[in-house]
C-alpha cells in the first residue's frame, strides 16, 4: 500500500460515484455552441432573451417557470448535441483501470459505483457502452432525472435514497469545482479524479503496466 493511498477514504464506502465527462470518458461535444442552441431555442419559446451563463441556469429557469413540457423539450436538444459527437468519445485509462481494478486500491468487495452526470441518460450509456463499462456501473443519475443541477446536491441524495446507506457510506470523484462543491454542499467525501488518476499512474508506474 502506497502512503497516498490514505488520501481516499474508501473504508467503509458503499457506493462510490463518478462524473461522466472529464472523469471517466472525455466527451468531444462543444459545448459552448450547446450553450448557444439553448439560448436561440430559449428565445424562440419565451419571446425573451434568456442570457444565462451556464445550460443549468437556462434549466433551473425553466424549471422555475414549472413548464416541464419545455424542459424535456430542452432535455431532447441537450441529447441530440451529445450523440452527434458520441463517436469521438476518449476514454479516461486511468479511471478504466481504478473502476477494474478497485479492490486493488483498498475499495471493499461488494462497493457499488454510480454515475452522477449532467449529461443525458442515453449519452451516459452509449459512452458506457464505448468503453465497456456497462457491467460496472449499477445506477446512474442524468440530466433528466433531477430537477436541481449540480452544484446542487440533489443528484447525490438522490443516489443516497436509492441505496438507503448513509452520507459517510458515500464518496464522489468529479473533474471539475463545480463537482467538488455538490459533494461539499452534500456533506459527502469529495475528490478531484486527477489525484484518483494520479494514483492509478504510481500503481501503474511501479509495477510496469
Ligand atoms: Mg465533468
């Protein structure tokens, strides 16, 4: 066991969780057009101009105009943009490796691991599928399945929920702040997967694989 290794609580986990993009695969979608596509649909439906800085927040305002019809709507654009690039889809090695290798990194027989994405379920799944990790992963929430987005914490209660366990029974990896803070705002162990990737590179490292 490497020194570092402490740094991962995984003793008594029960499920550990995972972003998608930028955790365990890397996405090819630009997102910034996304963005853009949002907006013009936005106008188009409101009359207005939605000016928000993030997907989410054109979301969070649909959802507080409680017009679930057009946040489908939406959520149907959203999956559309992802599966036009899904092809391009790179998996993050280092991950593959952790997730298959887990109880090598002192994770518990039996630990379950979950997605919590804001990517939409069919993304989620053809990226799975790409990369061969349908087995290994036993729940995912996506975009569609909660109607708070992250750095809202609603996505990971709602993978507490569904395994009945506690908050400390739970950790989460993530690639970005925005990751870091549903986990904190959750009150749940929370970690960037570049010091989960850095220590699948030593494991790696000292044994030549
Ligand atoms: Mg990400």
């Amino acid at each position: 066991m490497y020194n570092n290794m402490k740094k991962f609580p995984f003793k008594g986990k029960k499920v550990i969780i995972f972003d998608l993009d930028g955790t365990i695969v890397r996405l090819s979608a630009d997102w910034n057009s996304l963005k853009n596509m949002i907006e013009e649909n936005y106008v188009e439906i409101y009359g207005e101009r939605g000016e928000f800085n993030r997907i989410s927040a054109y979301l969070n305002d649909i959802v507080d105009k409680k017009d679930e019809m057009n946040l489908k709507k939406f959520f149907n654009i959203i999956k559309r943009y992802e599966l036009e690039n899904i092809k391009e889809t790179q998996p993050i090695e280092e991950t593959l490796f952790f997730i298959k290798n887990k109880e090598k990194f002192g994770v518990e027989k039996g630990t379950k691991l979950a997605i919590l994405s804001l990517n939409t379920r069919t993304t989620i799944l053809e990226s799975l599928k790409l990369v061969s990790l349908m087995e290994q992963i036993d729940y995912i929430i996506g975009r569609e399945d909660v109607r708070k987005w992250k750095p809202n914490p609603e996505g990971l209660f709602k993978i507490q929920d569904h395994y009945k366990i506690k908050k400390e029974e739970m950790i989460f990896f993530g690639d970005l702040q925005n990751d870091i803070q549903t986990g904190e705002r959750a009150g749940i162990d929370t970690f960037f997967i570049d010091d989960l990737i850095n220590l699948v590179k030593i494991y790696k490292k000292n044994r030549n694989i």
